[in-house]
C-alpha cells in the first residue's frame, strides 16, 4: 500500500467534484473513511483504523507557510508539496 507522502502529491491541481465520508456499520477496519472524488473520474481514499477522521477546525487562512508553521514544535512535516508558478509538482520534503 503507497505511503500518504507518495500519493498526495498527485492530487495537486486536480479539481474535487464529490466527497463521500463513511463510517463502519460494525467494528470493522477501517472505522471511518472520506473518498474524494475528482473531475477526472479519479478518486482518493483517506481512512483510519481507530476512532473517526475530523476536521480540526474547519477551512484555515494562511496558505502553505501557515500550514507549515502550524502545531510545528509538537509534529514533524513528512509531506510539503505544492504546484508552483508553471502548474508543476514541487516537494520540498
């Protein structure tokens, strides 16, 4: 199974058209999950084991720096990734 920092870089640009966020019917894996689905007919699944996915604090403003800057004494960034000014896939990490 690919790694998150493999993955999401390829959802950089892609425009989501639907979301679809599920929970188990029973104790099964995964618990949760949010699919989204792209206008490309593509589609990317999050999941989790344990509990459900949450949203934090909603929508955020502060681009990139924000994000990277956010909660940045307690975690480490695994993934920075961002289209530059030429639509091109950047990583920094």
């Amino acid at each position: 199974m690919p790694q998150l920092e493999e993955v999401l870089p390829a959802i950089l640009g892609k425009k989501i058209t639907g979301i679809v966020a599920k929970v188990s019917k029973k104790s099964t894996s995964p618990s949760s999950q949010v699919i989204l689905v792209f206008s490309d007919n593509t589609s990317l699944e999050l999941y989790t084991t344990y509990g459900q996915i949450t949203s934090a604090s909603g929508l955020d403003r502060g681009g990139m720096q924000a994000a990277r800057q956010y909660l940045d004494d307690a975690m480490q960034i695994t993934l920075d990734a961002y289209l530059n000014e030429y639509g091109k896939v950047v990583r920094r990490v």
